[in-house]
C-alpha cells in the first residue's frame, strides 16, 4: 500500500474549501463532480507526492481567464534503466472530468523541449492516446500520469540545455560545443545529450536527474535512417488509423449510452404512473366492495320487510281497505308532518288546476285571484309547520342517540 504523503490532511483540507466555495470565487465544476475531483486529486497525491494540488489563472485561446485547479510538480520517467523526473502542469478544464484534463510539460530555465516531438508540442501541450481516448468516468489521473510516464520513457520530450564552463583564462576561446548546442535549437531538432555530459560540469536540473542519455552507438547510414523514418511514419499512421476508430466507436456508444438513459427515463415515468393508477384503482375497488356491503345489508332489511308484510297484502287484496287507514304513524310528529306535507301537495294540486281553467276562460279572474291568496295563505302554514315539526323529530333523534350513547360505551 502507498503511504500517504506528509502534508495529505493540508491537502484534503485546501480541496475541500476550494471546492466548497460559493458565488463569484467559486470554481467553475459542477456540483454533481467536485466530489470526485477532490478523490482523484487526493489519489494522485497518494500515488505522486511530487505533483500537488493548487489553484490558479488558466487563459484560453479566446482571452478569457478563468481560476481553475491543477496539479504541479514532476513525474517519473524511467529511461535506459536510470528514472528521471520530468516537470510538467496538469490542468482540470471547467468541464473536467467528462472531458480530459489539459498537460503541459513545464521545462525549467536549463531544459529545452525537443523538437519535433510526437507527444509534445513547442509551446509544451502534451497529446498522449490515453488524453485523446478519455472515458468518463473510469479514466482519471493515476493511469494518467502512468501513460505519461510510460509515453514520455519511449521517446523523452525534454533534454538539458548545454552551458560551457567558466574559464578563468581572461581570452576565452568560443567553445564549439557552444555554437553546436545553439544551432541544433534553432536548426534541425537537436541530439540528446549523453548522461557523461553531466558529469562534465553542466548544472544539474531543480527537478532532478533530466538529461536524457543516449547509448552510444556507431552512427548508422542514411539508407538505416530511411527506413527507420519511414518505419516510425507507418506506425504513426496506423496509431492514427486506430486511434480514429477508437473515437468512431466511442462517439458510437455515447450516443446509444444517451438514447439508453432516455429509454430509462420514459420507462421510470412510466412506472411511477402506473403505479400511481393502480393506487386509484385498489382505493376505487375497496370503495366499491363498501358500498356493496352496504346494498347487500339494505337487501336483507327489504327482504325481512317483505316477508313479515307477505300477510298483510294478501288481506288487502280480500277485503276492501280504506288506502288511508293502510299505513298508521309511529308518532305524533309524524303523523303531522304527513297531514301537512299532504295538505301541502293537495293545494299545488289546487293551484294547478286554477291554472289551466283560467287560461280556458272557465273561471273568471277575479274569482282565479281571491282563491290563490286563499289557497297560499293556507300552504304557507303548512308549510311553516312542517319545518317546525322536523325540527321537532330532529331533536328527538338527537335525544334518543345521546340516551343510547352509554350503551355502547359500555
């Protein structure tokens, strides 16, 4: 297991109040990724003690400036069996970490990039597979500075500026190593420097051991140099061939990932309304089978009715009963609120056939007048007291169910 470096509570502590920041200081991350930001910078901290995490103004091509995070320091680079470190600034973009993070490599004032260089451009930007293959969000940091180590091993993007040493004779001749080291940087891309060179005198680099050394070899011929060029060219090319169809297929499945993630969109609305309906209709069925119970409750009252009156109509049809004297009140109050509400129907009765005689002309409409006041005044008191008397049974109602209330308590 890696140990933790030294100062990991001071780092945890800066990333999480930089990535807690509100308003105009905030960084420009999106909630739902400062989390897992935070995690891969702790990780490559654990991993690379060199590289920390800090922040700082990034401008883009367009002039904008913008405070974002980076990760500065070196990472190693073994090369012919010696490691080396090689200096470089790892930026996390606003839209990171869906989208890869932007390397530089950071040469020092004695190092020069070389040129031309297949990962690495002069002005430092670094263009590796692993960078342009990005997948969120299994790609992160740690496996990328391994791919960085591991490009940069193959072919080192950076050697040790040649100084010439301080000679004390006061006519110093012009060295040639000198006029050699400058124009292999303004000319053609210049040889890497053997690791005796170093120990000749030169300075060495702040980030550690930086030249890159060279077997030495007998120099091959021109014809070993074709085909090594146009070796290096065909693989080029079909790096560039694979590389392409890897983006096609990613770009591939993207697209099916989003129509997939709108699929379980649409179905998870879908359940949710289904089982918002069903809900309904379980609710709907229990009210169902309640008012069920309550007509199967009414069946049976009608049909004991029914039985225990089976005599009775029988008798009816025998002997010649007064309709009026077939059904007999329970009580008083009934009994008067049956004489008033038929006294009441008998007068609209009344009314009605005025009505149609006076627009006959049978009754003249003196007589039509004088006996509709008769006859309102009459069902106005009708009326009046049949309100009263449900008010009446009301009460009454009211006193039996409180007189029976004891009961069922007990």
């Amino acid at each position: 297991m890696v140990p933790p470096p030294p100062n990991a509570q001071q780092i945890e502590q800066l990333l999480s109040s930089v990535l807690s920041q509100r308003g105009p200081s905030s960084l420009p991350y999106t909630e739902e990724t400062k989390w897992l930001i935070r995690q891969n910078l702790i990780a490559i901290t654990y991993h690379y003690p060199s590289l920390q995490p800090k922040t700082a103004t990034f401008t883009h091509n367009d002039g904008r400036s913008v405070n974002l995070l980076q990760a500065d320091g070196t990472i190693p680079m073994p090369f012919q069996g010696v490691t080396y470190n090689i200096p470089i600034i790892i930026w996390l973009m606003e839209s990171y970490p869906r989208h890869p993070p932007v390397v530089y490599v950071n040469p020092t004032r004695d190092m020069i990039i070389k040129r031309p260089h297949p990962c690495v451009t002069p002005s430092g930007l670094v263009s590796i597979p692993y960078l342009q293959n990005w997948i969120y969000p299994s790609s992160n940091l740690v496996d990328l500075v391994l791919n960085l180590s591991s490009a940069f091993s193959r072919d080192p993007p950076l050697y040790s500026q040649r100084r010439p040493y301080t000679n004390p004779n006061p006519n110093p001749s012009p060295s040639p190593s000198m006029n050699s080291s400058m124009t292999s940087s303004y000319g053609h891309p210049p040889p890497r420097p053997r690791v005796a060179a170093a120990a000749a005198g030169y300075p060495p680099s702040p980030y550690g051991r930086i030249q890159v050394p060279q077997p030495s070899q007998p120099p091959t011929s021109q014809t070993d140099d074709a085909a090594e060029v146009h070796k290096r060219n065909a693989v080029n090319k079909l790096v560039e061939m694979v590389h392409g169809d890897i983006n096609g297929m990613s770009k591939a499945r993207e697209v099916e990932m989003e129509g997939l993630f709108s699929a379980q969109a649409v179905l998870r609305r879908r359940e949710e309304e289904i089982n918002k309906r069903l809900k309904e209709m379980q609710d709907e069925k229990e009210g169902l089978e309640q008012q069920l119970q309550v007509v199967l409750m009414n069946t049976d009252v009608l049909d004991g009715w029914g039985r225990n009156n089976e005599g009775k109509t029988k008798k009816l049809g025998k002997n010649s009963v007064d309709v009026d004297e077939a059904f007999h009140c329970g009580d008083v109050h009934s009994k008067q609120m049956l004489d008033c509400t038929a006294a009441d129907l008998a007068i609209e009765d009344v009314v009605y056939s005025l009505d149609n005689a006076v627009q006959e002309g049978a009754v003249p409409i003196d007589q039509y007048l004088r006996n509709v006041r008769l006859l309102s005044r009459e069902q106005f008191f009708h009326r009046a007291t049949s309100v009263k008397v449900r008010a009446a049974q009301m009460q009454a109602q009211v006193d039996s169910m409180a007189a029976r209330a004891p009961y069922y308590v007990t």
